[in-house]
C-alpha cells in the first residue's frame, strides 16, 4: 500500500476560493502520494483536476447610522449653575471565550501496513482473500471464494499529539472530496467542511496559519 504525504497549505483556515482552482496529484517512483496546487516534480507521476473553488460569503453592507434629530434649545438660565461631573462610560469586556481541546482521535492500521486516523473508537474489518484450489488440489481449478476476517489495529492519539492527527485528517478528507467519486462530492465535501471547523474551533486553530 502507498504510503501518503498531504500538503495542508492548500486552503486557509477558513474557505475563501473564488473561481477555479488547479490541483494536482503527484505520486513519485516510491509510490509517495502529494497533493498541490503547483505542477508534479520532474519523474512524478501527475494528475490534474481543476474544481469551483469555494467561494467567501459576501459581507453584508453596513448600515448607514440615522441622523438623531436635533435637541431643544435649552431655556435660559437666571444665574450660573455648576457642571455636573460626567460620568465616564464602562468599556465592555472583550468575549474571549477559551478554545476547548480537539475531539479524540485514533490511529489505525490495516493488515497491509496503511495507516489512517479516525474518530471512531471501533476497528474496521476486513476480508482478507484466500487461495482457493480445485479437488484436484491445483488453483487454477478453484472456483470458490474465500476470505479471512482481520481487524484494523486501532490505539488512541496521545492529547501531545491531537493537532498533527486532525491536520491528517483534514488532508484525507480533503483527498476524499476532490479526487473521490463525482456522486459522492458533495458529502465529502461537507465532511471536509466539518473537520475544517472542529480545528478552526479548538486550540489547534490558534497554532494553525
């Protein structure tokens, strides 16, 4: 299984594409897979897809502050009356609601030595296939099928190491949606959306560019 090295810095932290954007899929002689939006390395093997990019919510114009109405001229006064001290208005307090940590994570690796991560604490699992033979004991004979059940081997993400896990799950997500399947873009898409937000939303927004 070919191993996978995703380059996050293809979207800000928050959708702000307009018009086309160009990717490109590079895989190199190893079989390392890279996702940019610049063409493949020389010797890589390349694959380009142009999508919509994600166009930025237009901000709504301002509105325009009324004219307050004039006073009413104060009556004349038959002698001097002392200013009153003005009371300085209290400035408000910033809201600066904390970041909460990012939701746990696990890491998980197949029978084949690919790894992913994933939110769910349960193992996927999977049919290994098994060589068949004929009665004649030779395979090429075989007409049946078989496979052996295997479980991914899951561990949790140590908290030290919760923001490197989303940031690679974002990347899947990302690969998912853009080079996925046409009928299934739109669900990977938002997926992609979600994960964006739970790392924009928690501290590993702060540390993100």
């Amino acid at each position: 299984m070919r191993s996978m090295l995703l380059v996050l810095g293809l979207l800000p932290a928050a959708p702000a594409f307009a018009g086309d954007v160009v990717f490109y899929r590079c895989t190199d002689a190893a079989g390392h897979l890279t996702i940019q939006n610049s063409p493949c390395p020389k010797g890589s093997r390349e694959e380009k897809k142009t999508m919509q990019g994600v166009n930025t919510v237009p901000m709504g114009a301002a509105a325009k502050p009324s004219t307050p109405a004039p006073l009413p001229a104060a009556p004349p006064r038959p002698e001097a009356v002392p200013d009153t001290p003005r009371e300085e208005p209290v400035e408000a307090v910033a809201d600066d609601k904390p970041r909460l940590s990012p939701p746990v994570l696990f890491q998980c690796t197949t029978y084949d030595r690919d790894s992913y991560v994933t939110e769910s604490s349960e193992p996927q699992k999977r049919c290994l296939p098994l060589r068949t033979v004929g009665l004649d004991g030779n395979p090429s004979t075989g007409a049946g099928q078989a496979c052996d059940i295997v479980y991914d081997q899951c561990a949790r993400v140590p908290d030290g190491a919760l923001c490197e896990a989303w940031k690679k799950r974002l990347g899947e997500t990302e690969v998912a949606w853009r080079f996925g399947r046409t009928e299934n873009a739109e669900k990977n898409r938002a997926e992609f959306e979600r994960v964006q937000r739970i790392i924009h939303e928690s501290t590993c927004g702060a540390t993100s560019p």
